[in-house]
C-alpha cells in the first residue's frame, strides 16, 4: 500500500473445525479490534466462529452450502451429496499421505483435491467477509478502500505449504481490488501469545517468561515467551525457543468417538438391523449438537455421571441394554469420554513436557516465570484449551503434581476469548505497529536454517574438500569444489532483530553467462562460503534455466553439542538434513539500462567487451513464509512480478514435530543478496560477475 494507513485490517484464522475473523475499522476513526458474529444460516444468534465445512452436491465441482448452512439436515444426510470438513491439514502433503495410508477409502484423493476445497471456502468466505464489512466503511467504496488480509498458519507447515496457502487464498478473491493486500503474518500460537500480552498486558512483570500453549482442532502450537516493556505503553514480547507444534487437537476426539459408536452400532446392528449403516448413524451421533456440547462442557461444574447421544431415525422403543442403548438413545460415561480426551491430553503433556526440557537445557537456571513471585504461567488458547477437563488435567499434571524442574511453580491460566485469541492478535499486532512504528514480538526464533547452493577454491589443505565433487572453471582454469552450501541465517549462530539487513558478500571472477539478448534473466548464482560468490556451472544436476539462485533449509534436531560441527559440514557439502526449498529468477528488464557499467569498450582492451549489472535480490523471511524482492540502482522494481519464485516440494519424510536446539532469533528480518552480471555484446557468451557492496 505504499505507507498508506489502512482503512480496514481484517485478520482471519482458519481453523479446522471453525474459522474465525476479527476485523479494526480504522476508517472510522475505531481502534477496537471486533469480530464477525454474524453468518449464513444463524442470523438470529451470534457465532464467534463459522464451520470450516463445505457440501457439494454429487458430480459438481461447485458446493451447495458452507459454514452453518452445511448443518442442516437436508445437506448432511443426504444421500446425492458429499460433506467435507476437518480438510485444514490435508493442504501439507505429508499429511495427507499419512491419512491415505490410514484411511484410503475416505481420505482426499490429491492435494489438488483439496485445494480446491480450499479455494471454495474461501471464496465463499471473502464473499461473507465483503458483505458483513463494506457497509461499515467510510470515506470509500469496499473496491477502493485500502483493506488489509491477515492470515494465520500453522506452525507444522512447511514454507512451501504456506505459499501454496498464499496462491489459493489469491485465486478465492483475496487482495483481488488494487488497494487491498494479503499477507501470511503471525504463526497460531504466536498470534495468541500477542493477543494475550495486549489483553492482559496488567498481570506481566518485566523479564517474565510465558509458555503459551494454542490447542485448536487439529494442530498444538508451543511458543516460550520473555517479556519486556512492561513499564511502557508498549510491552514487547521476544521468543526464547523456536515455535512449534504438534497434529493434536480437539477432532482427533472426534474421530475416536465416532469409531467408539460405531463399534457399538455394528453389534446391534448384528443384532436388530438399524434404520441406517453403523457408519452413517456413528457420523451423525458424532456431529450432533448433543455430543458436541457434552464434549465442551466436559470437566465442569455439572458433569454427570452418565450422558446420551439419540441414534438418528431409531424408533424410541428400540432398547438393547447389551449395546446401552435405551429408548433410541446410546448412553456413555463420563469415564468413557474421559478416556478419549486423555489421548490428547497425553499428547499435549508430551509437547509441553518437550518444551520445558529444551528451556531446561538452553537456560538451566532460569524458570518459566510470572509474576513477583515467580510464579510460573501456562497459558492455553485454542478450542481445545478452552476445555474445562483439559486445564484440569494440566493444572493435575504441573502444578499440583510438581511441576517441571524449571516450572516449579506453574500455574494455569485461559487466554481472554481463547477460540477469538488468533485472529484478534493477528489484528491487535497489526494496530500495535501502526500506532506505536513496531510490532508486539520484537524478537523471533528462526526454525530453520537458510542458505545458497555455491561453490569454492579447492584447497588440498582442507580435510573436508577430501573426496569431494570438483570441477575445473574454463574461464581461469581453477579447480572448484561444487555443491557447498553458503548459510546466510543458521539456527545456532545468528540473532537477528526484525529490522535487521543482511547483505551477502563477495567478490568473483568473471563466467560465462547468457546471449545477451536475454537480459531479462538472471544466472543462477552461488555464493561460496570463503569470502568469495561465484555462478554454479552449467553442468549442474539440477539447472532449470541457468537463471536462477538456489535457497536451501536445513532442519537440524540434533542435541546442542553436535550443532556447531554439523553446521561446519553444512558449510561444505550438503546433508541429509538439507533440502531445496525454491528457486529464484530475476527479470531486469524494467531496469535502467544506462545504469549498466560498460566495460573492456575500448579497441585496445584485452578483455571481452561487456556490460556489468548490479542488483539486490533482498530475502524477507517472516514468522511462517519466505519472501523475496529484487532492487536495482537502490530502488525496488515495481514490475508486477520482477523476480519469480518457484517452490519445491518438501521431501517425502515428515519434518520433526519438536525441533530441539533453535537458538536463532529473529523477526522478520531483511536479507539481501547483491548480483553483479556482465553482459556480453560482441556477440559471444556474457560475463558474470558478483560483488560486495
């Protein structure tokens, strides 16, 4: 938007089970951060979320229904249509082949699949999102109003599954009008930690640290939190260990009582044949708001001993006291319902219990503090943690069962609006920065290490170019070791501010290039970890267009004292542990040629005749996503899509759920790589050329 305040910040979770947004209308003049509580299908109630649910019918690839009016029965029962929801996960294509492998007859059957169900939720939902806000603007129509989009994601998604998330909300509408943007910002659990430090910012100490723990439908995220500024209007929050999550949530519950019901179903069913499959009366008792409410208000106050789900269509008469089914209902205990919930919360008390041993060993003297007393406070979002018998069984588990060595006094505390705490922070964050020039987490934990493929000087004097792939350059004859790793950001070593520039240095000698009537393009440029940045040859294993640099991350879940030796491999060779993340090509085209440095132009130079360029390709990488940016002569190139990125997918095995040793902290901080190409124009081959600022 070019430094124009924004009339409307709009920031939207979306969830597995339900999708909530929370909106700021600046334009008039409000800083409150509000929520849509109205929606298709419940317009005479007030519904802080939306069902992430779609209906379509048979053979058509446009739904009938979404949200509220999925639930009805005439589109969940019937028998010409097709129901799909808790998909969220399935975006990651790890995750969708671990639920192939479980479930092949009723999983997705492609990640396209599913992204278009994602494209038609939101389509659906930006339609709803239009509707409910332009008539709370002033000064302008929704079309030129300057509205901004906030998105959510989960911390177990790689960068390449948020950039397709980001090209999916793209297509369903998002950012389509010329003034309206669409940015990924904060990770779930960060976005509950911000909204909870800015709700609550009265009960912080300087130097508190917090674990917030966001517990939603399908996935747990973690975030270990210092706090700072408490004794000015602008309390600053910096994470002490990387973000991360975990597949556990509230539908898992679901899922489990469903196969519980159904077990039972197909014994009566062998017994007095049902109105309808064991399958579909299992679904349906599941989705019932008997059930549902049963299981939010499991843990309170007026939990009784017993409870009942009615089997749909089943005549009242039908008893078999066997099965526990009376007067066409199933009864359950409350020990039975316990028994599904402590799956997740097992699972829950694993991640944190993980956490906590990481901060043991990073900061063995510190504890997990709140408050002048030290103390310490855990603090839940989500659905899931909003859960009466989940916070007690974490209150059991840490606080009257002794803790953890370095939380000896935990306490348990709820977000304020714990299902609302994610998109509100996404909003609140946003207000923070406009108002006060920066943002609530001041400081971010990289989860990954990032670097270039490029290559070095062979020196027989180093044990680690031993054995390794070399190549003679034709230009000066040198002997180059190939397929080293430059690392621009690693886990262990580097701290960067948000407002950090790092810039790649480096100084090459001069390779073959391109023709020069492609000057629209970029080689594919290395740095190399000596000092030096050099253009991989074009015999590289993996050249596309010869165009392009190569960004690697590297994820490392190895105990503290092997990080520093692994990472000095990952300088020369690369790992395992390492993957292609994208390649990025830049189009110089909207470029200033007169800026371009001729060189070797006399009749006597020796040299070839060509033309040098310099250009920055400035690396921006956020709390979740990884973006990028090409300058040129000082200035950002406005060009609609001047530098291209294409993401490669993540390797097949699925990326640790719990890194353990992160140490790099970071917000979004700005890195920026300085090209320097030469062009030929004799009609021979162009000269590279790369350089230091």
């Amino acid at each position: 938007m070019d430094g124009k305040k924004p009339d409307l910040i709009v920031g939207i979770d979306f969830g597995m089970t339900a999708t909530g947004v929370s909106y700021a209308n600046l334009s008039i003049g409000s800083e409150s951060v509000k929520w849509i509580q109205k929606w298709p299908g419940r317009s005479q109630a007030n519904e802080n979320k939306v069902p992430t649910i779609l209906v379509y019918p048979n053979h058509q690839s446009t739904p009938s229904s979404w949200g509220f009016l999925s639930e009805t029965a005439s589109e969940q029962n019937a028998a010409d249509k097709d129901y799909k929801d808790w998909f969220k996960t399935f975006l990651d294509p790890v995750r969708l082949r671990e639920k192939q492998a479980e479930d092949p007859v009723y999983s997705p059957r492609s990640v396209q699949e599913v992204e278009r169900w994602y494209e038609d939720y939101h389509r659906l939902l930006y339609k709803h999102i239009e509707f409910k806000l332009s008539t709370e603007l002033a000064g302008a129509p929704w079309h030129s109003a300057f509205v901004e989009f906030i998105f959510s994601v989960p911390t177990t998604w790689a960068p390449q599954v948020v950039e397709k998330y980001r090209k999916v909300i793209e297509k369903a509408g998002f950012a389509q009008c010329r003034n309206h943007t669409l940015s990924i910002g904060l990770t779930e659990a960060e976005a509950a930690a911000v909204h909870t430090s800015l709700e609550a910012s009265g009960i912080f100490q300087e130097r508190d640290i917090l674990l917030v723990c966001d517990a939603g439908g399908g996935t747990t995220d973690l975030s270990v939190l210092g706090v700072s500024g408490t004794g000015t209007s602008s309390l600053s929050l910096e994470q002490l260990d990387v973000v991360f999550g975990a597949t556990i949530g509230s539908a898992a519950i679901d899922y489990d009582f469903e196969a519980y019901a159904k077990s039972r179903l197909d014994l009566a069913h062998l017994s007095t044949p049902l109105p309808l499959s064991p399958e579909q009366i299992a679904w349906e008792m599941m989705k019932s708001r008997d059930f549902q409410n049963t299981k939010c208000e499991h843990g309170g106050p007026d939990d009784a001993p017993m409870f009942s789900v009615p089997i749909p269509k089943l005549d009242l008469a039908y008893g078999n006291h066997t099965i526990g089914i009376e007067y066409g209902e199933m009864k359950f205990t409350r020990e039975e319902l316990r028994r599904l919930f402590n799956k997740q919360v097992q699972k829950l008390v694993g991640l944190i219990d993980s956490q906590l041993q990481t901060m043991q060993r990073k900061h063995p003297g510190q504890q997990v503090v709140h408050g002048p007393q030290l103390a310490n406070h855990l603090i839940l979002a989500g659905g899931l943690g909003h859960s009466p018998y989940v916070q007690d069984r974490l209150r059991a588990r840490f606080v009257r069962g002794g803790g953890h060595p370095n939380a000896t006094n935990i306490q348990v505390r709820v977000a304020p609006d714990p299902q609302l705490a994610v998109c509100k922070g996404l909003v609140g964050d946003r207000l923070r920065r406009l108002k006060v020039g920066k943002p609530v987490l001041k400081w971010r934990c990289c989860r990954a290490s990032y670097g270039m493929i490029c290559k070095e000087i062979y020196d027989s004097n180093n044990p680690m170019h031993i054995g390794r792939p070399t190549a003679k350059d034709a230009m000066n004859g040198k002997l180059y070791v190939t397929q080293s790793i430059a690392w621009f950001i690693k886990k262990v070593i580097h701290t960067l501010h948000i407002d950090a520039r790092m810039f790649m240095d480096g100084r090459a000698n001069r390779y073959p290039w391109m023709n020069p009537s492609h000057i629209a393009s970029t080689g594919k440029c290395h740095p190399a970890t000596q000092g030096e940045l050099f253009p991989q040859a074009s015999s590289s294993p993996t050249p596309k267009n010869n165009s392009c640099p190569i960004i690697w991350v590297s994820e490392v879940n190895l105990p503290c004292l092997f990080l520093f030796a692994l990472f000095t491999l990952a300088d020369e060779v690369p790992t395992l542990d390492a993957h292609i993340l994208c390649e990025i090509e830049s189009d110089l085209s909207t470029a200033d040629e007169t800026k371009f440095k001729e060189k070797n132009r006399r009749f006597w130079s020796l040299g070839k005749h060509y033309f040098k360029v310099d250009y920055e390709v400035k690396v921006l990488i956020g709390p979740a996503d990884v973006r990028f940016e090409l300058w040129f002569n000082g200035q950002k190139l406005s060009k609609d899509q001047p530098i291209r990125v294409d993401w490669i997918a993540a390797p097949p095995a699925e990326l640790p759920a719990a890194p353990v040793i992160p140490d790099v902290s970071l917000r979004e901080s700005v890195l920026s790589t300085h090209y320097s190409q030469e062009l030929g124009v004799d009609g021979g081959k162009g000269l590279l050329e790369l350089e230091t600022r």
